[in-house]
C-alpha cells in the first residue's frame, strides 16, 4: 500500500509540476508518480527505447517510488501501451511497428487480431495461434500478405492470458490423454498434467492450465472437475456456464449478507415513503416467471390517463459496494437458460423480498405518469414508496378476457377487468403515439422448449405474443423513457440504453439490395427509424416480405449501454434508459440509484460509467452466446432420432459455404454445406444474401423456401446438416442493370416493385 506523506512540491522537478496528468492523479490517488499520459510523452519524446533507469531518471523517481513506479509500467505493458525489447528497454509498440490487440480465435485454427486502434483486422495462420488461445491479448508485427491480400502477423508477445480454466472432453490420442475445449474457437487440445482428478475418456471436465501455449510448447492442464457424460441431464448447462465464464456461485460474503436480509418488509423500511397499497396495482407475466419486476395500474382522468408503474426497489436492500452489489455488477444480470436460472441476486431477493409476489407489502419506486388521451406523455413523478400486488396474472389471461372476450376469464379476473379495459385503453392510444413517432416494429418468431421427464425436448412450439405481452411493453417503454428524461434534465449521468442507426458501410448495401426490388429507404444518409417504419409498412403485405424484414434488421447496430445518450434508433427515442427490470438487469439498479440520488439533491458515482456500460453490455452478449449454445445443443440431441426425415423450411441465412436453413415445424436451424447445392461453382454476393452457381445461374437467397433432409446431428459441435432436395431457387437476372435503370427504380418504387415481384415469381 503506498503510505501518504507530505509532499514538497518544490523537490519535484519541473518537468513532473509541469504536467496536468501527473497533477490529475496526484489529486485523485494522493501518488507523486507520473501518469500514464505522461510517461508515454516521455517516450515519444526521447524517440528510442530506453532503460528502466534511464526512464526512471527521466522522471525523477525516487527509491522508496521506484516499487510502484514498475507497477505501473507493468501495468501499462499488460494493456499493450508499452512493451520491453530483448535488452529490457521500455518503448512505444507504435514506434516498432507493433500492434496490440485482442486474438479472435476461429475453429478451423487461424484466427485475427482485433485491434485497440479500430484498424483493419489482422490474419493469423494456424501456426500463429499456436502460440495463443482465443481472447489472448498480444502484440504483433505485420510480416506481410496473405494469398488473399490481407495484412498477416505474427505474434511478438502476448501481454494477457484470457483463460486460467477451460472446460472440454477427455480424449486418448494413442495413450496421450488430452482435453479437446468444448470451445471450438480454442483450437489447441490440453496436454492433461498428472495430479489432476481421475477421468474417464469422453468425459468433460474442468482443466486448470499450468501452461500456457507458447512458441515451444503446448498447453498443459490440470483436471480439477469431472462434470460427467455428455448425455448427463443439465449437461449441457454445466458446460455452456464454465464455457463463458459465468459466474453461478455467489460469494460467500454476498450469501452471508443475503441471510441477514429481513423475510418481510420492516417498519422501518417505509420510512419516508408514500403508500399506495391501496392501488389495485397488478403483475402481468407469464406462467412460468418467478420473479415480478413490474406491477401496473391504469385509470382514467379529464386529460387522459394516469398510469402507475411499480419496480421493486432492490436498491434499498443492495447498496453501492457491498458484497451483494460486487456479484450483481459480476453477472450483470440473470442468465435464462430452458429449466434454469443463473440469477443476477439470490434467491431470497430475486424470488423473495424484491419479487413484487400477489398479496405480499414490497417496497417499490414509481413512475406515476400522465399520459394525454393521444398518447402523449405530459408529465411524470418519481418516488419511493410502499405498496401491495392485488394479483399476480398472466398474459394468457388477460388476453382471453380482453381480447376473446372469454367469459371464465372475465369471470376470474372480477374487480380487475375493468381497471384492464382501461389499461387496454391507454394500450392503444400509446401505439398511435408510437406509430406517429416512426418505432420499428419487426415481426419475429419465438419459440418455446417442452421437456418429458428425462429432460430433453419433447417438442419445440412457437410462442405466441399477444396483445397483453404488447400492453405491458407499452407501459414499460413509458416508464423507461420517464426515468431517462428525469435524469438528463436534472443533469445526473446514467446508463443510457442505446441504439445507434446503421453504418454507412451496411447502408449501402441495403440500398443496393432494395433497389433491385425497386424500392428505396428515405432519409438519404441519416434515415431515421421513420423511414425504416414507413418501408415495414409499405412492404408488409408483398410475397417477399420476409425477405426485406430479414435484410432491413441485419443493417441495424446492436443495442449496447452507455453514458454517451445518443438516443434509441429503433424505438425512436431521443432518450431511453433501462429502469424497469432491477431484480435481473444491473443497469437499471445502477438508474434506480441515481435517480433516487437526483430526488434527493445528490449524486451517485459507481466509478467509470463508461466501463460500466461496456462490461454490462458484454454480460448481456455473453448471456445470448450460452443461452444459444445450451439451446442449440437441446436441438441438435432432439434431431438425432430425426436423421433421415425430410421438412421444408426457409433459408435463414446466406454464407460463402452453404445455406442455413430453419425448418417449418420444429423451429431449428441447420446447414446444406455449399457442395450439396448441385454441380457447379457456387459464388457468394454478400450484398445480395445470394449464392449464384456460375454455370447453372441457379440463385439461392435469403427467404427462399426449400426441403431438405437431416442428414447429420452432431453433438460434440451442436452443428446440424441437412441435404437440399427441392427449392424455389430461381435463374439469375440479367447482369449489368445500368445505374439509370436503378436510379429509375428509386425514384418508381411501386411501380419498379410490380415488375420485380413479377419477374421473380416468372
């Protein structure tokens, strides 16, 4: 620990007084050393590598700061800012013509350098990634060109290791036993080290790395779990977590605390609150939920409507740096795995005190929103306070009684149905508002997961989403946007959740593609989420709506969380955050506290905002890609007994080695590998979504419908293959169209569409 001291600024040389970095951290670390800013303009200044004392002279570091000062250099190598040559110099990666960034590893062996700088991805051969494991972060040197163009690298150091753990199947290799990564991105098997625990070949277990890979060797690990067969129930779960490093175990401390936690609220936890249990405030969710976010309450006034959305207030009961705080930051939020949850808090929050359970006082904070009669927002308030669930319902419900007019359900509901009828209400006048303002509203299929009693899938069925899903939506965006425009107008940064317009690069090639169909998107190059609605609309009822849906969404970014507020494209909105989910979302906590230190005439600072949206959106990412493993794992055990059955189905997507093809009645996906699409070179027109046969001009694109037979279940890779029999692919158009042919279409859409629609069916 660095011992505070009296510091005399006048023993500091000038250069160190001179330089506002080495203040900045003075005032926050109470540290004398130089800053990182700093001592990168050192470097560039001398304009050559230099030794560790001539850099430490340099800098006027004194013996009892020289321990720290290494820290720091140490610390600044790890992140790729500097980096020692082979005679312990220090010197900028810059300067030598070095590149630092993040390996990305690929299961065919060669991988790339992400780079810190946003540059232009790195090709790494096979023999290259020897050296690393998928995530590595590493310097490399640009040796050249590949055969197709692209700069190659090799590896000059590798500054961090990704993994300490890696779960996968034992395998004996002529009496070598190694471990083969269940992550197929990890193209190294483990040497398996003895001391380790005894398993069985085919067995997956944990190994801890002892060595890494390296230039000379190759990695090395430790069994420290055997988790079992692949068949096992919950296997794939077991896997999928250890995979992506997700943490399912709370800490101890945070468990400790969680036991300290009161069963119900106390007295003298309503403390300055308001009480509105007597609101019939309900849940809507569905039958399967087990823990209630949000309740809802509507009713009419002379202007419009007053809506009262109700959180639970976990904020009250998990403080800014406490343990409990500390795992939830970890996760991010919860993980919904089929059968499973890894949540986000324990069970005696998630489930218990924060979980808004019928009949039940909670604590809770409030958007009490008034809402014009044309949906307009006029005004908002925020305040905690104390209230009771008077039902828990479900969307199944509400929708019969609501919208099938179901008398049992009606019946049911008693007291209630009206306080519904007027939420439905207020439902249709906020969609008005939303189709004036231009959301997108894509159309999408999900599906759901029945198990039988070994727990594997039974049957997958699509879910419907009715209008009850879409009522409580409605109120949710309300509540979000209230919550964001609270905290931009009183100044309080937040996490914003953002979503940005497509890039230039993607905006191209939609245009190019839509304009074969003769269709145009406005906006010229800043299109708003308007001109995406008005196209959805235009083209919803044409045969190949699919088809422009499918393209229209793949041009748009991904959501991501950040302090920056740029706004939400895809909803519309100048300003949107996310408040309404604090049991299973850490940036709602994080809103939830800095909205109630707003109401309070303070300010909440939980450190970087900026690094805190970055991890809370590579949790959220990270939560999609072991959810995906784990379900398409379920798909691929639940097609084995299907091998040799034929389905139709509809291409899903278009890549330069085959088609992905998601099947009719079952929901899942698989491949027909390009070799199988008949006798002919097959090209790849990433702008088009097409494979086009060279000789046939047989065209295969995104939507096409087509058959296909199972041919290969695989479960070690959860890959599918089928074998194409029939399709509606259709003989290539003419080559060459002339831009004024195109820019004709533009400027004719309906009628450019009548003919491409045509020619297509032709």
């Amino acid at each position: 620990m660095i011992q505070k001291r009296a510091k005399n600024p006048m023993k500091m040389s000038k250069i160190r007084r001179a330089d506002p970095f080495f203040e900045r951290e003075k005032q926050n670390y109470d540290s004398p050393l130089p800053s990182r800013e700093y001592i990168v303009q050192i470097l560039e200044r001398e304009g050559a590598p230099m030794a560790l004392d001539a850099l430490a002279q340099t800098l006027d570091i004194r013996d009892e700061e020289r321990e720290f000062f290494i820290r720091r250099l140490h610390a600044m190598l790890r992140e790729g800012q500097v980096m020692r040559n082979r005679r312990d110099a220090w010197l900028l990666p810059d300067k030598a013509d070095l590149i630092c960034g993040r390996v990305q590893g690929h299961p065919d062996g060669f991988g790339f350098l992400i780079r810190d700088d946003k540059g232009e991805d790195i090709f790494l051969e096979p023999k290259a990634m020897r050296e690393v494991f998928h995530g590595d972060r590493a310097i490399v040197r640009i040796r050249g060109l590949d055969r197709r163009g692209r700069a190659e690298g090799k590896i000059v150091e590798v500054l961090e290791r990704a993994h300490t753990r890696i779960v996968g199947r034992v395998l004996d290799e002529h009496g070598v036993r190694v471990v083969a990564p269940e992550d197929k991105r990890l193209a190294q098997d483990i040497l398996v080290a003895p001391g380790g625990k005894r398993a069985a070949p085919g067995q997956v277990v944990t190994v801890e790395l002892v060595v890494q890979p390296s230039r000379t060797a190759r990695p090395v690990g430790r069994i420290v779990e055997v988790l079992g067969h692949y068949a096992d129930p919950g296997m794939e779960i077991e896997i999928a977590l250890r995979k992506h490093e997700l943490p399912f175990e709370f800490s101890p401390e945070a468990r400790a605390m969680a036991r300290k936690l009161p069963e119900t609220v106390r007295k003298k936890d309503k403390a300055e609150r308001e009480d509105i249990s007597g609101l019939p405030l309900v849940t809507i969710d569905s039958e399967t939920a087990r823990d209630f976010d949000d309740a809802v309450f509507c009713e009419r006034n002379a202007n419009g409507w007053r809506l009262v959305v109700a959180i639970a207030d976990v904020s009250h009961y998990v403080a800014s740096g406490d343990a409990l705080d500390a795992d939830a930051r970890e996760r991010g939020n919860s993980v919904y795995f089929p059968r499973r949850v890894i949540p986000m808090l324990p069970e005696k929050l998630s489930n218990g005190l924060c979980s808004l359970n019928p009949q039940v006082e909670r604590l809770c904070m409030v958007a009490d929103i008034s809402v014009s009669s044309n949906g307009e927002i006029r005004a908002y308030r925020f305040y905690p306070a104390t209230m009771l669930s008077h039902a828990r319902l479900t969307y199944t419900l509400v929708a019969a009684a609501l919208y099938e007019k179901n008398t049992d359900a009606i019946a049911s509901l008693g007291s209630q149905f009206p306080h519904l009828q007027e939420l439905d209400r207020l439902f249709r006048a906020l969609l008005k508002a939303r189709a004036r303002r231009g959301a997108i509203d894509f159309e999408t299929t999900e599906t759901r997961m029945e198990f039988d009693d070994a727990g594997k899938i039974a049957r997958i069925v699509p879910e419907t989403r009715n209008d009850a899903h879409r009522l409580i939506e409605e109120c949710m965006l309300a509540a979000n946007v209230c919550a964001s425009d609270f905290l931009r107008d009183n100044d309080h940064p937040a996490l914003y959740r953002i979503h940005e317009g497509p890039s230039p690069e993607k905006l191209e090639k939609l245009r190019g593609f839509l304009a074969e169909f003769g269709l145009g998107l406005g906006g010229g190059d800043s299109p708003t989420a308007k001109d995406y609605a008005a196209l959805l609309e235009k083209t919803r009822s044409r045969p190949d709506a699919q088809l422009l849906q499918m393209v229209m969404l793949r041009s748009l970014r991904q959501a991501v969380y950040s302090p920056d507020n740029v706004g939400h494209f895809g909803l519309a909105y100048e300003s949107y955050t996310h408040f309404t989910s604090p049991i299973r979302r850490y940036p709602d906590l994080l809103v939830h506290r800095a909205i109630k230190a707003a109401l309070a005439g303070k300010r909440y600072f939980p450190g970087n905002w900026e690094e805190i949206g970055l991890a809370c959106s590579q949790t959220e990412r990270r939560a999609d890609e072991a959810t995906r493993d784990v379900v398409d794992w379920l798909k691929c055990y639940y097609m084995r007994d299907r091998v040799g059955e034929t389905f139709s189905g509809s291409v899903s997507s278009v890549v330069p080695f085959g088609l992905f093809v998601v099947l009719d009645d079952v929901f899942i996906e698989g491949l027909v590998h390009i070799s199988d699409l008949g006798s002919d070179y097959f090209h790849f027109d990433d702008a088009r979504h097409e494979l086009l046969g060279e000789r046939t001009r047989k065209r295969y694109r995104l939507s096409d419908r087509v058959r296909v037979q199972v041919i290969r279940a695989d479960l070690e890779t959860s890959k599918i293959d089928f074998r194409l029999l029939e399709s509606e692919a259709r003989p290539a158009e003419r080559k060459g169209k002339t831009e004024r042919e195109r820019n004709r279409s533009e400027k004719k859409p309906e009628k450019g569409a009548k003919k491409s629609r045509g020619k297509r069916r032709g």
